[in-house]
C-alpha cells in the first residue's frame, strides 16, 4: 500500500527554536535515533534500509527534487532483521550511498517533525505532513506542511531540494 507525504526539508541553525516551538505545542516526542539509510541502485525512485534504534524499515518513495514543498509517494516495510535483508540487498542490487545521521523525531497528530544533523551536511529541519495516521486529501497536508514552514519562519532560501543521499554524493565527486 502507498501512502502520501508532503514534505519540506530545510537548513536548520537555530534547532532550539524548532525544539522549543514543538515542546510548547504539544509535540509528541519519540526520542532520538541513530539512522543509517543505505540507499540501493534502483531504476526509478529510491529504496532505503533504515537501521536506527527507533525506526527500522524498507522504504521506497518517489519525489521531485524541488525546494517548495513536495509530493513524496512511498512504501514502507517494518524489518526486524536489518542486517539479513541489507547483505540480500547489497548482493543483489548494490549500494548507491550510506547517509548516517542522528535524529529527533515530533509527532503533532498526522505530522512528522525531525531535527536532524549529518555529519559533513549539517543541521536541518523536516515536515512531513502525511496520510499514513490520517485519512487527509493532498490539499489539506500541503496546508499543514505550509502551516509549519510558516510557523517556525523557515525562509525560502533555507529550503533544500534533494535528498541527503544527493548531497553526500555530490561532495565524495
């Protein structure tokens, strides 16, 4: 099944403000994750393995590169053992990039908020107003996306249009 997410991602230097802002609305906080996303060479979209101490999952999405905020469909499968599946993946398909990051995840009811820092990339913020926890049309996520991007005062030129996994391999070229 495929769900729906609009979503930004933006740079992030002031993450007590975003932090801040989320605690004093009642964010639901999940804790932090140490992910590592191992991407894989696929012929369209993307698929990811997502190893972390929250979140473990196969994940496939497709999703413009642009800045605004974007359409992002997916697929995602829980995996209870990440470390079979990747020697499968790593075999059959070969990987494209590893992105290791360190992330804390917000949920405010069907929206995902995660502050993130990579290292090499950055500290960034991103939105991900999406239908998996609630029947919502494409109109009415991409207002609850625009509400925060609003909200938090994220500016158009902080807006980033690519993946991490797009700008880890633009600087190992």
């Amino acid at each position: 099944m495929s769900f729906l997410n609009v979503e930004i991602k933006a740079k992030c230097n002031e993450v007590n403000i975003i932090r801040n802002y989320l605690i004093k609305n009642g964010a639901d906080f999940k804790g932090i994750d140490e992910q590592t996303d191992t991407y894989f060479n696929v012929t369209n979209g993307r698929l990811k393995l997502r190893e972390g101490t929250i979140e473990n999952n196969l994940i496939f999405y497709e999703r413009e590169n642009k800045a605004d905020p974007k359409n992002s469909a997916f697929s995602l499968v829980k995996i209870e053992d990440a470390k079979r599946l990747k020697e499968v993946l790593t075999t059959s398909m070969g990987i494209m990039v590893t992105v290791i990051k360190k992330r804390e995840i917000y949920y405010i009811k069907n929206v995902k908020f995660h502050i993130d820092d990579v290292p090499g990339l950055g500290s960034f913020i991103e939105i991900e107003a999406g239908n998996l926890l609630a029947e919502l049309s494409e109109k009415e996520l991409n207002d609850q996306c625009n509400f925060y991007v609003d909200n938090f005062g994220i500016k158009p030129g902080d807006m980033v249009d690519r993946s991490y996994s797009d700008m880890i391999m633009e600087k190992i070229k």
